[in-house]
C-alpha cells in the first residue's frame, strides 16, 4: 500500500499535449477514480503511472519513491486491463500464476495465494480451464484475481466494466468495492461513467483536455461543482444550466420568467452567468422568501416509469428539465407553471469562465 | 426446373470442369507411374490395368531418387528452420516498434520476394566455388534465405501485429523481459501462422531447381527438382521413372498443401488470438 503524487505532469505526442502540468495526490489505501471524456488523458495518466508511458516534463512517486523512469516490473503496480488482457494459451491458474513466479514467490505460497485470490474473487471452479471458456464477467474477475494474488502496492483499472452487461456491470461494481474493503490496495480507477465514478470512488477526479476540473468526494462535486464542466458531467439527469445576462449592481437576477436573489458577499457579478440547479432540489409552484422562481410553458412530459420528465421552456428559449413523481397531474402540454428553488441550491458560473461563482 | 436450380446445376457443372482441370495432371501423373512403359502410351488410354511398380524400383535403383530426396528434405528443413529463426524476430521488431526507416526496411523485404534469381545467382555461385562449398547442403540452405526470410517476414509481421499490444503490457507489468514476452507470450499465440509461413517456405525451398540445379549437382549432393532435370538429357525418356519420381517429389508439397490450406484461403489473416 502507498501514496501516490503526480507532480507537475505533461505529456505530449508531437504537438498535441495530452496532460497539461498535472497535480494529483492518492492516499494510501484510497479509492480515486479519474472521470472524465474519451480523450481527455485520463487513460494515459493511469499507463504513466503503471509505466507504459514516460512523461513528457514531470515527476510520479510511488510510496514516496520517484518512480517516473523505472521499467514497469519494478514499480510494483499491478493493473486491470480493459480488454482483460488474459494470456489466451495459459490456464486461469497460470495466468495468476506467472507473476508471482517471475517474482520468484515459492510454489507453495503461490498455491496458497491462487486458492485465497479464487476464493475471494470466486473464480475457484474455473482455475483449469482457458480463458476463452469464460463469460465475460468471469474475465473480469479473473484478471482481478491476478493483480490481487500479487498484492501489489498500486492497482490500476482501466475501464475494466466497459466490456460486460448492464446488469453485471452493477453486481461488479459492488464486488470491486467489497474487494477494495477487504484488501485495502491504493486503486486508481478510470471511467467515463459518472455513475460509476460516484458510486466507487473515495475521491473523484474530474478531467477534461488534459487538465483536472475538480478533486472531490463524490457529494462535494456532486453539490459543489467546481466549474459549468463538472456541473454538466456530473449527475443524471443533469444539472438544469440557464444562460443569463446580469446587470450590474442589481441585488437580485432579474430576466425572462427568473427571479433569484444573490447573496451580497458573492460581490460584484460578471455581466454573463449561467443560472445551474438540480431537478430534484425544484419543487412546483410560488417561490418564498430567499427563493428562486423560474416560469416557462410546459413543452413536453415524458413518462418514464416511477417518474415524469418534464420539460419546461422558459420565455427566453432556454430549457429547464426536471423529473417529478409519477401521478402528478399539475404539469399540462402547453401551460404556464412555475419552479420555486430554495436558495442553497442555485449554483452560479461566470459563463466565460465556467468558474463556479460561490459565497 | 426453376431458374434457381438452373443456375446452380450450371455452378456445379462449371466447378466440375475446373476441377477436372486441375486434377486430371494428378491423375495421369500416378496413373502413369503404376503402368508399364508399353502401357504409358497406348492410344486410346488404357484406363484399366494391373498396378506395377518397376518405375518406382528403377527410380529408387538407378536414380538414387531416395538419396535425392533426403537431400531435398535436410535442405529444407535447414533453410526453413533458418529462415523462421532469424525472420520471426525481425518480423516482430517491424510488427511492434517504430524506428527510422522501419517502414522502408519492411518494403524491402517484400520486394526481395520479387527478386529475380538468376541475379544472385552468379555472384553466388563465385563465391561458394572459391570457398569451396559447391555440393555442400549449407549453401542451399543460406540461398534459400533470399526468399524464405522475406516470405516468413512478410507473414508474420500482420500475425504479430494481430496480438493486443495489452497483453505485451500485462506481462511487462507481470516483471517478464521483452525477450521474455516474445518467446512466452507473443509466439505462442502466433504458432498458426508461423506454420503456415514455415510450410509455404517450404514449399518453394523444395521446388527450387535453378540454385540446387547449378550450386549442387554432384550425383550423392543434388536434390530432387535437379533429378527430374536429368532425365531430360538423354536421346529416350524414360516416362515410367519420370512419373514415378514426380509422385515422389510432389506428395510431400500436396500434403503441406492440404495441410494449410484452409488459412490461405482466409487469405492468411488468421485470427491468433480470439
């Protein structure tokens, strides 16, 4: 188990520079998941820590040990591939095995640890056979167990969820988590699945072209968003963000259909703001006191099940979404209807920045 | 009848007359070599007769076409094993890195495949004579490299490149060298095609008649294209032995044939891995 820090990273490939003078510290013992869109780095910041790549400018330290030029094999990072990577011609006993016996683990203690890892993992009834005489799951937990068997300090996961179905996906999710608990390995796990970014994380890292948006515990972006960025790609369905235009001086927002006081000690405000809050923290109907109103005609109600999606459009084009519970009959195609929202759930972002504007 | 059946009895006539074409050569080749001298040229053909195997006898007597063929195998076997030994790892060097020039050096390998023989052959020749290597089985086998290595090169770099890079890194970080990955991952997982490309090489290496013909002639060093060839010279031939003998020298290339015949009919992308 170690603590890992990314310090002051950069990676290009000719001219196009993949992480921009990245910073990120892993406790030991931590659960951090990357996050962010395909193509923002998030997968080459995870091979640079395993190895596979070398950093442009920039220093990573495993346990204390700058580690930023040593070969793979002697950094003591086991990794999850996401297509599995299992050796096609070795048996599932074998795959575990060979890591241990290149590192020169006796044959006993490999035997006992292949039996605790296959037990933990329960892949025991599958140890003789290949890997191509296995589903999908059973990959997963196979190449699992082989970076677990070599308890390794670091272990790195590569979108390994992508690859199985939606259902096992979620059964997985709480394996790995279970997994984590019992052995307390430092995991760094990439994903672009918000979802599952929230619901494994210790921490989250948001990143976006190169760079971090935010570090946070799950609640901390999920309530506090950083940036107009992490507020959009955090949360489904996503946070309802209204373009506005503010003038200067006033106390409170005033535009089409919004009314929404600003607290004093956020200041002065920029001239263009998006106005941000979750469906779920709107209730229907008048606004009291230190409240926010929004006012719009309902366009169009989507019936989903146990909930309604409701789209509301607002008088100067923009468009609120918000779910509300199944049998709610307020919310009629083409009428007006109003949104009340309690103070302490606006966000503010200066939309020229995107920097989240905050008391 | 409707059109559909039609069309398809006109497809299996079409494939029948083809495959007569191609088969009738073996036919009248084995046919041939059972019949007697008197036999091989009665007109109309005799279809019917009592197998006799006096042009087998005479080949393997007189021609020591037993002994040419040993000759034919330990060249092969030679300048396969050669060929693979040092082809495979320049294939691999070319599938997996990226270094100046390694896309011309991979052309050049291809276009040493179309290399005209006779062109090497000379120089060739010179030099094995001054060291005095005519006769001798290794020259063969270091010829032969001319074309084994480029074909085996050729057909394994898209075999390589077929294994995920991933595996290479799961073993790397697994604490395997890179040497160590290509002989424990990698080429396991290429034995297919490696076969395939060793037994195409093969092929072409025991056909050869021009290198074998000119740089191993003697009676106890040539091979068997080269015995063929010599029953050519005379004022008679004898067709019995003739036959006799290419029965002997194309049943080992039919079987290699047979034997891989359904990946060159995928057209050599055999899946590795998958």
């Amino acid at each position: 188990m170690a603590q890992i820090a990314i310090d002051g990273v950069t990676k290009r490939y000719g001219a196009t520079e993949v992480l921009k003078r990245l910073d990120l510290t892993v406790a030991e013992g931590e659960f951090m998941v990357l996050l962010g869109p395909s193509g923002c780095g998030k997968t080459t910041l995870l091979r640079m820590i395993a190895g596979l790549e070398t950093p442009s400018t920039g220093r990573i330290l495993i346990g204390g040990t700058d580690v930023t030029l040593t070969p793979p094999a002697r950094r003591d990072v086991g990794m999850v591939f996401q297509s599995y990577a299992l050796y096609p011609h070795m048996t599932v006993r074998e795959n575990i095995a060979l890591g241990l016996k290149l590192r020169g683990v006796t044959q006993a203690e490999i035997a006992s640890r292949i039996e605790r890892v296959a037990a933990l993992v329960q892949i025991a009834p599958y140890l003789e056979r290949k890997p191509k005489a296995l589903s999908g799951g059973q990959r997963q937990r196979v190449a699992l167990a082989r970076v677990i068997a070599r308890e390794p300090s670091v272990s790195l996961m590569d979108e390994p969820l992508s690859n199985i179905d939606a259902q096992l996906r979620t059964v997985m999710r709480a394996e790995l988590l279970r997994i984590h608990r019992k052995t307390g390995m430092t995991t760094i796990y990439v994903t672009h699945d918000q979802e599952e970014a929230m619901g494994l994380g210790d921490r989250i890292t948001v990143m976006n072209f190169g760079h971090v948006e935010q570090i946070g515990t799950p609640d901390e972006i999920y309530a506090r968003p950083a940036n107009a960025f992490v507020a959009r790609f955090i949360g489904a369905p996503r946070m309802n963000l209204i373009r506005l235009a503010h003038r200067p001086g006033a106390n409170a927002i005033e535009a089409a259909g919004i009314r929404a006081p600003v607290p004093a000690t956020l200041g002065t405000l920029p001239p263009d703001l998006f106005l941000g809050f979750r469906g779920e923290e709107a209730r229907p109907g008048a606004a009291h006191d230190g409240e926010a109103t929004i006012e719009g005609v309902v366009d169009v109600v989507e019936h989903l099940g146990a909930q309604i999606e409701v789209h509301l459009r607002l008088d100067d084009g923009e468009e609120a979404v918000f779910r509300r519970p199944r049998g709610e009959t307020i919310w009629h195609e083409g009428e007006r209807a109003a949104l009340a929202i309690p103070a302490a759930h606006l966000h503010l972002f200066n939309a020229e920045t995107g920097a989240a504007l905050r008391a | 009848m409707t059109r559909h059946k039609l069309l398809s009895l006109g497809h299996g006539l079409f494939l029948a007359f083809i495959a007569l074409i191609i088969i009738f050569p073996f036919y009248w080749m084995i046919a041939s070599s059972l019949k007697t001298e008197n036999q091989i040229f009665q007109l109309p053909p005799v279809w019917l007769f009592k197998p006799h195997f006096a042009s087998y006898a005479a080949a393997i007597v007189n021609d020591h076409i037993l002994r040419a063929l040993l000759n034919s195998l330990i060249v092969t076997v030679g300048a396969v094993a050669l060929g693979v030994a040092v082809g495979a790892p320049a294939a691999y060097g070319l599938a997996r890195y990226t270094f100046r020039g390694s896309s011309q050096i991979q052309f050049w390998y291809v276009t040493n495949w179309m290399l005209i023989p006779v062109v090497v052959l000379i120089p060739f020749y010179l030099l094995a004579a001054n060291l005095r290597l005519i006769d001798n089985p290794i020259t063969l086998i270091l010829i032969y490299q001319t074309f084994v290595v480029p074909l085996v090169v050729w057909l394994l770099v898209d075999q390589f490149r077929a294994v995920p890079i991933a595996l290479e890194e799961a073993a790397l970080l697994d604490g395997m060298s890179k040497f160590g990955i290509f002989l424990r991952i990698t080429l396991p997982l290429t034995v297919p095609g490696i076969t395939v490309a060793a037994i195409l090489a093969g092929i072409f290496a025991w056909n050869d008649l021009l290198y074998a013909f000119i740089l191993s002639p003697g009676t106890d060093a040539r091979t068997a294209p080269t015995v063929m060839m010599s029953y050519l010279g005379g004022y008679i031939i004898p067709w019995g032995r003739v036959m006799a003998s290419a029965v002997m020298i194309t049943g080992p290339v039919v079987i290699g044939g047979i034997a891989i015949h359904k990946y060159i009919a995928r057209g050599l992308t055999l899946g590795a891995v998958k």
